[in-house]
C-alpha cells in the first residue's frame, strides 16, 4: 500500500496491530501504534483497547496497567470493554487486589462498571477461598442497582463449593428460581463435583436428577464428575455405569473422561481393563494426554508389568507428548524399587536435561532408593544437594534418611538427624518415632527409646 501511495487510516491501522497482538509482536503494534500518532491520526478506543488486550493475552498486567494509566493522562476515553479486559487479566494471574482498586478507578470514572466487571472479581475471590468477601461484593452490586446474573450465581456457588459449604449452596440454588434466573448446565456441574469432592455422591446424584428434571441436558463435564465420585468412594461399578451411559445421554467422553476412567480403574487394580479402554480412545480418535499416560504407566508399575511401562513412555516419545515431573516420579519409583540405581540416576539427570524441574518429592524418591539399596553416602549427597538449594524439606525427606542411618546402625546420626528435623519446624510422624524407638530398643538404649516413647504419647501419635 505505501508503495503504491495508497493512503492508510486509523481502521487498516488499528487492523494491523490487531495482527500483532494476535502473533505476540506486541514491540510492532506499539511500533504501529507510534506511527498512528505520527501521521496525525486519532486513536481510537478500538486501538487501545486492542492494545490492553493484546498486552493481558500476553501475561504482560503490569505493562497494561501502566499503559492505562498514560493514555487516561493524556486525555484518551476508555470503555467497559477496557475495563473489563484489564479486570480479567488481573484476575487471571491472581491480583484480585489490584482489580479491586480498578473497579474503584471506575466508579469515579464515566464509565459505570457491570455485572460482568462484578462477577469475575466475585469468581476470583470464591477461588482464593475469601467467600465473605466474595458475597460483601455481590451485596455490594445489588445496592448500586446491578442485576447478578447466571454466571454471578454460577461463581457464588462454585465459591461456595470450594469451601465446603455446600448447604449454603443449595440455599443460594434455591434462591436462583425465586428470582426466575434457570440454573445452567455449569452451576448444576459446579454443585454435583462439590457433593462429589465430599464423598456425598448419591446426593450429586440427586442434584443430577433435579437437573435433568429441569431440562437441563447434563455435558461431558457433569458426567465425568460424577464418574469421578464414585470411583473416590470405591464404587467401580457405579462408574462404569456413568461412563456405559454416555452415549445414551448424547455425550461424547473425551480424553478427561477416559483418563478418569483409566486413572479409577487401575487404582482399583484392574489394569487390564484400563488398558483395553487406552486402546479404545486410539480407535475412538481420542487423543491421550500425559496425564492419560502418567495414570495408566503408574497402574502397570504397581502391577508389576514393568516391560509395559517402557513400551508406553517409547510411545509418548514418538507421539511428541511431553514427560512431566509426575512421569519422572512414577518410573524412578519403579527403577528405585527394583534396585536399579545407576538407571535411577541416568534417568533422573536425563529428566533434568530435558526441562523437568525435580522437586523434593522427587529428590525423597531417589534419597530413599539409595538408602534402601546401602547407598548412604549417594543418598546423603543427594540430601545436601536439596538443603544448599534451599528446599523445605518435609517428614518424608528426614524419614527416609534417618531410615537409612538405621540401616546402617548409625543410631547416633539418627538422633541428629531427628533433633534438625524439629529444629527446622518439621514435625515427625508416626513412622519417624517407630524407626528410632525400634532401633534404640535392639541397641540397648532404653532409656532413650521410653524418653522418645513418651513423646509420641504426648504429641497424641499414639
């Protein structure tokens, strides 16, 4: 267009920086957008809007924020839509304060906020678990003469959920039809995984029943929750059920659905039909994921079946799916266990290499593997390693190590082991105690054994 002088303006422009937020070229839409302000044009509040977001998308708040602050300094109008990216962006990283402080900028502004400003600071607090605060902002809204609306009262209730009070929810489902706003298939879906999350699964079911009554058509998501549920509570079959049904009800299961399925099925070892269902997401064109591989390579090492472990992870590899931290742990656990240690290590500086940041699980893991195996010195190093790098050890890390001085019949630095444990404000279990008390007992210190006897007694282990 230039070369052939054909004149631009402020839509083919505002176009342009359209493009580069979309490709995450935020330096050329602001390049753009000086060159806008060059050529005498006026921005728009499509431009800057198109700006904000681009730079929210981006995970880039701070930058948004100040970009806001400068454009409202030098006179430019921003909208709702403005306010309600910014307000979403802030939500979205966790800084429900500094939304906060937006929608009081707001209020004094000409721009009145909305139901959906309102709403994804009420989802945002029920999220952080601060529910008082999300219901003093939405009592807050009604006062102003802002209607809540569906997805207000999906996130009161979601909120509630989170926090157990599922009683309240009901209440405020309750409170939904009073005032003519139909429940939809999320809120029913909210409150069903809430029931379930509490072992309270016939009354999901329940909630289940009232939506389909309602003519309410339950989602992937619904059934999935619900086949989730049973399988906390033990009841396979019951899952099994849900999972059959899905077809009756229109529901296609898609990749959460058969890794709930599979991840259910092998914890209730019945590897052998959750690997038949891995196969049927194959012909189904059901992709798997890594965590779809994770559950089931964790229910065949359980198993034993070891060969089918490696076979899997090859078929990971090939499919381009990445092995996450949870890979990591689940065949470390299966090398350390079958006293394959130098495999352990390889693989442990191999998953390093790739990306996969350990953490102190993963570093136990591998403590406790050499411990067992009479690699106490390895084992030591490897515990230095995690104290210089500054991780906060938990009962398990001390547990396995003073396991290991045991072994070796170093009862002294047991002790020791145990007293920095304390002093770094973890505090020993059951099996710590029984690991030292057993020790002091067969070496003849009984004193020592009564005195950390007692100790149990009065920290209520026993």
């Amino acid at each position: 267009m230039q070369l052939r002088r054909i004149p631009t303006d402020i839509v083919n422009l505002n176009i342009l920086i359209n493009c580069y937020c979309h490709l995450s070229h935020l330096n050329f839409a602001f390049s753009v957008f000086a060159n806008i302000l060059k050529l005498g044009f006026q921005p728009t509040t499509i431009t800057i809007n198109t700006l904000i977001r681009g730079l929210c998308n981006n995970g880039k708040i701070k930058d948004a924020l100040h970009f806001h602050d400068d454009v409202i300094a030098n006179g430019f109008q921003l909208d709702h839509f403005s306010y309600g990216t910014l307000i979403g962006g802030l939500c979205k990283i966790g800084e429900t304060k500094a939304a906060l402080q937006v929608l009081k900028k707001i209020e004094v502004s000409s721009v009145k906020p909305d139901v959906i400003m309102y709403s994804t600071i009420i989802d945002s607090l029920g999220k952080d678990k601060l529910v008082d605060d999300a219901f003093d902002l939405y009592s807050e809204m009604i006062v102003k003469g802002i209607s809540p609306d569906i997805i207000t009262y999906s996130t009161l209730v979601n909120s509630l959920c989170i926090v157990g009070q599922l009683k309240e929810a009901v209440g405020l489902l309750n409170e939904m039809s009073l005032k003519n706003i139909s429940p939809n298939v999320r809120t029913f879906s909210t409150l069903i995984d809430g029931f379930c999350k509490e072992g309270e699964v016939e009354k999901a079911r329940s909630v289940l029943a009232v939506m389909i009554k309602q003519g309410v058509k339950p989602n992937v998501i619904t059934c999935t929750t619900l086949m989730d549920g049973y399988f906390l509570v033990k009841k396979v079959n019951k899952a099994k059920h849900i999972f059959n049904s899905f077809v009756r009800r229109g529901v296609k299961p898609n990749t959460h659905s058969y890794t709930v399925m599979i991840d259910g099925l092998c914890k209730s070892r019945m590897v052998d039909e959750a690997v038949n269902l891995f196969k049927e997401m194959h012909l189904k064109n059901t992709a798997p994921d890594t965590i779809t591989y994770n559950s089931l390579i964790d229910g065949l090492r359980k198993s034993g079946r070891i060969c089918d472990v490696w076979d899997l992870i090859d078929e990971m590899h090939v499919r381009g799916l990445p092995a996450d931290v949870f890979t990591c742990h689940i065949l470390l656990d299966a090398l350390c266990k079958s006293h394959k240690l130098d495999m352990a290590i390889a693989l442990f500086t191999k998953f390093k290499h790739q990306g996969i940041q350990p953490n102190v699980y993963t570093y136990t893991i591998l403590i406790d593997g050499l411990c067992k195996c009479g690699r106490l010195k390895d084992a030591q190093e490897v515990f230095r390693i995690l104290l210089s790098n500054g991780y906060h050890l938990n009962v398990t890390s001390y547990t396995a190590m003073i396991n290991g001085f045991r072994k070796e019949g170093l009862i002294d630095e047991a002790l020791t082991s145990l007293s920095e444990m304390k002093d770094n404000s973890c505090i020993p279990n059951v099996v710590t105690y029984e690991i030292i008390i057993r020790a002091l007992f067969k070496t003849g210190k009984n004193d020592m054994a009564v005195k950390l006897l007692r100790e149990m007694i009065d920290k209520g282990l026993m």
